[in-house]
C-alpha cells in the first residue's frame, strides 16, 4: 500500500487556531471571502493535513460572524453557490457582494493570499 499521499487527521484545536488565522487576515486585509477559499489556502498551507471543507466551514460561519463579517449568498453562472463574507471595513465604504463580485475574482481566491506568503488554489 501506497502512502506517499495519505493525509494526516488534523486536531479539531489546530483547525480552529488555524482557521483563526486565516479569517483574521481576510478580515484584517479587509478582503472578501469565501468558506472555500479559506479552505483551499489551508490545503495549500498544509498539504500533510486532512481539512475537511464542512469542519472549515462551520468554523468560519462563527468567526465571520464574531468579526462582524456581512455575508450574503451568491449565485455563480455555473449554477453553483456560495456564502461571501465582507469585511466590516469594505461594509463602512458602501460595498456589497455585488460589488466585491465584480473587482475580486470569488470563490477560488486567485488574487488574495489566505496568510502571509501563501496563495490559495
């Protein structure tokens, strides 16, 4: 058996530290967000580590809440949706999701590191 690919189980504290993290600096650099792309940035991060999108999401529901994040669901042409979160600071200059839709590329978080140095897939 192969296990040159086999990932590791995370704890449920180091997803929660780590997820922490990564909402604060979607937050802090006052960049929308979705729950997927924090969890393809951890993937990135941390290849070795099993993140399972459902605890990631879960986590960010309550973090983007306690940040004071707006979030709206948002409809892609390919039929696929998802729950953008905006930062307090883009909320105070009058953005919305359909504002932030047309400047950020959302959902595969291309344009925005997740945490300093690293880029998301």
């Amino acid at each position: 058996m192969d296990l040159t690919n086999v990932r590791q189980p995370i704890d449920p504290g180091q997803l929660a530290t780590i997820v922490e993290a990564a909402l604060d600096a979607k937050v802090g650099g006052s960049i929308p967000f979705t729950a997927y792309d924090i969890t393809c940035g951890l993937r990135q991060a941390f290849p070795g580590l099993e993140i399972v999108h459902d605890e990631v999401r879960e986590l960010v529901v309550v973090g983007a809440a306690d940040r004071g994040c707006d979030v709206e669901v948002v409809d892609y042409p390919d039929g696929n949706h998802a729950r953008l979160y905006t930062p307090p600071s883009l909320l105070a200059v009058g953005a919305t999701s359909q504002t932030v839709q047309k400047i950020l590329p959302v959902g595969d978080g291309s344009a925005t590191p997740l945490l300093p140095g690293i880029m998301p897939v």
